[in-house]
C-alpha cells in the first residue's frame, strides 16, 4: 500500500513540474488538449495507461 501512495506522491511531482517551469508553456499545451475530441483524449489516455503498464512490467 504505501507504494501505492508513493506512486501517486511522484505523480502529483511530475505533473506539477510543467506548471512551476514554465506556465505559460503549460497554459499552451492544456488549451490544445481542450481542442481535441473526446475520442482523441480517450486515445491518449489509454495510450498513457498501457505505457504505464508497460513501464511496471519492465520494471517489475
């Protein structure tokens, strides 16, 4: 369990690492994010979850 909330620790880190850089940068990409469809943002979310599986499975 408490890999579990280390992993979610280490995401809050990375997904707060865009907005502490370079916000306006971050701003850009999230209102491109908004453009796209729904099926295109399903996409990539799926795509981010099988890499991640992926990426414990390597690791693992």
């Amino acid at each position: 369990m408490s890999d579990l909330w280390a992993a979610l620790a280490l995401v809050l880190v990375i997904e707060g690492l865009m907005p502490l850089i370079s916000p306006a940068r971050w701003r850009e990409v999230f209102s491109r994010i908004l453009a796209l469809s729904d099926g295109q943002i399903r996409f990539m979310g799926l795509a981010s979850i099988v890499l991640g599986l992926l990426g414990l499975l390597w690791l693992r």
